[in-house]
C-alpha cells in the first residue's frame, strides 16, 4: 500500500499526483506545490484476468513523509482507500 494515504502532505504532493495519474484516480489537489524529497515509488504487475495486466504504482518510502493517520480519508470521507 502507498504510504501517502497517511501523509500529512498528501494532498499537496507532486508526486502523489504522478500517482494518481498513473491509477487514472481523480485528483486530491489539480495544483499540488509540494515536491516530495527522495520518493522511492513500487511499480508492480498485476494480472487482472488471462493475459490482462494493470501496473501498480506505490510510494513505499519519502524523505518528506510525515505520519497524519487517516488523512487521506479526511480528505474523501466515505470512499474506499486506493489499495
């Protein structure tokens, strides 16, 4: 799971951004002004069905992380967290 679902900057961020872009999810902020600090994303494949596969983008570290528990779903109250 992506570590910015629980980052205080998340909405802010440039590169929770990229992510969103790459899960094609709808934007926290359209004009985040944070740049993250030494963002390591996971890019993985994922096999949806036979011969069908999605690619899964994850910050799992960040020099700029800093733990608000919940804030991304402060943020959306009432949808799922993006797994």
């Amino acid at each position: 799971m992506c570590i910015c679902v629980n980052c205080k900057w998340v909405d802010r961020c440039k590169t929770y951004h990229d992510v969103e872009e790459k899960h094609e999810a709808d934007h926290l902020s359209l004009t985040p002004d944070l740049e993250a600090k030494n963002p390591f994303i996971h890019v993985s494949l994922v096999e949806e069905s036979k011969g069908e596969f999605t690619m899964e983008w994850d910050v799992r570290s960040c020099s700029s992380f800093y733990e608000e528990i919940g804030k991304w779903s402060k943020l959306r109250p009432g949808l799922e967290i993006p797994a």
